[in-house]
C-alpha cells in the first residue's frame, strides 16, 4: 500500500481536515483517504483521445479532406564542417 506525505499544507487547510475527520470520529489520514476515494470515484472513467474529439466533432459535417502537398526528394544534411 503506497503512502504520501503532502508538504507545506495550509494551516486553515488542515484544521478544517481535523474538524471533518473529528465530526465523522474519524482519523485525519482515514479522513483524507475518504476524500480522495469519493473524489476520484467522480473522475470520468474513459478519456477520449485528441484524435478521436477532432473527429467526433466534424463527422457530422460530412468529414473533411485535407489536400496532401507533393513529396520532394529528402534533403542532404547540413555540413557544420
């Protein structure tokens, strides 16, 4: 079970995490682990790929096709001789 230490938390920060766990007669890291439970509970499950939002959004227009430029013979490199 992995473990985390949070640095320079706020005073106010974790008196109101004191206050919470002592009205739920809980510890402050039970508390704190509740809270981080219920919060990522919320997160959504899937995230969509760059790519795959692009194309949610314009497949209902009927796509889009893009103009490829010409290929060109490859470059010699630099000589920095």
């Amino acid at each position: 079970m992995a473990s985390i230490t949070i640095p320079n938390l706020d005073d106010a920060l974790e008196g109101q995490l004191r206050l919470r766990a002592a009205a739920r007669n809980r510890s402050m890291e039970d508390e704190a682990r509740d809270i981080l439970r219920t919060a990522l509970a919320h997160e959504p499950a899937d995230t969509k790929h760059l790519i795959d939002a692009m194309r949610e959004l314009v497949e209902p227009f009927g796509g889009v096709d893009l103009e490829l430029p010409p290929r060109g013979p490859i470059r010699e490199p630099p000589d920095f001789k």
